[in-house]
C-alpha cells in the first residue's frame, strides 16, 4: 500500500534531486532560502469492489517554494520546473509509475504554491486470514 508519506518522501525525493533546498514541513522561522515545502494530505477514497478489496485513492500534494529573490519572475521560472519534473514524465513510487493530469499554481506574496492530485488503485489489506482450502470437489457433468 502506497501512503501519503511514500508519496511526500517521493515529491521531497525528486524534488532535492533536481536541486531544490527541501525543508521539512514542521518548520516555519529560520530556514535557508530558498526553500521548498511538501504536503501530501488524503482528497478521496473509493471502494471499487464489493467488499473493499481494492480503492481507488487521490492525494492531493501541495508545494509551497518561498523565493530568495522574492520576484514573480522567480516564482514563474520554478513554476515551469516544477511543471517540467511531475507534468511532462511520470514518476515512480513504490512499486508504481504515477502521471499528473492537471497542476494548478498560484503567486501570493512572492511565494509559489503548487498544487496536484495523485490517484491510484491499490489493495487493501484488511489483515484477514482464511484457513488454506485443502480439498475441492467440482460434482455435477463435467
């Protein structure tokens, strides 16, 4: 199962990879600039069989880069990265190769936020055991 810390850590991965200075979430004062912020936080989940066996999950992933230079042209060039790393490929995660079909971005006081939905169908473990079958008997005209 792929949970939304794979995927922060994926994002956070990729992210530092293509040189961004990724900073962990929990911290708000005293951090190097620029500076790259990941949430991933759950948007919806669907049962797709009876019984739940499988879902259909959508994250939502939020990057927040706050700029040095504190331009919007700054804020525009990163936008274009950041479109180019999780727009243009897929990327994997666990054992999943993953596509962005839509990223919204936004400019607020100098400061880019990035916005995108991860969905994928996963098994559900519900932690269920059976006994092994041992013998099975078809009857009838075969």
């Amino acid at each position: 199962m792929i949970t939304e810390k794979d995927i922060q850590t994926r994002i956070a991965e990729l992210l530092a990879e293509n040189g961004f200075n990724v900073v962990a979430s929990e911290v708000d004062e005293g951090f190097k600039k620029p500076a790259v912020f990941v949430k991933v936080y759950p948007s919806s989940a669907v049962k797709l069989t009876c019984g739940g066996a499988t879902e259909e999950v959508t994250d939502t992933v939020e990057i927040k880069y706050i700029s040095a230079l504190e331009t919007t042209e700054d804020c525009v060039d990163v936008a274009n990265k950041i479109k180019k790393i999780f727009f243009y490929d897929t990327f994997d995660i666990s054992d999943r190769k993953l596509t962005v079909q839509e990223i919204e971005f936004e400019i607020e006081k100098n400061a880019l936020y990035a916005y995108f939905d991860i969905s994928f169908i996963q098994y559900v473990d519900k932690g269920e055991e059976f006994d092994p079958m041992e013998i099975f008997e078809l009857r009838g005209n075969v």
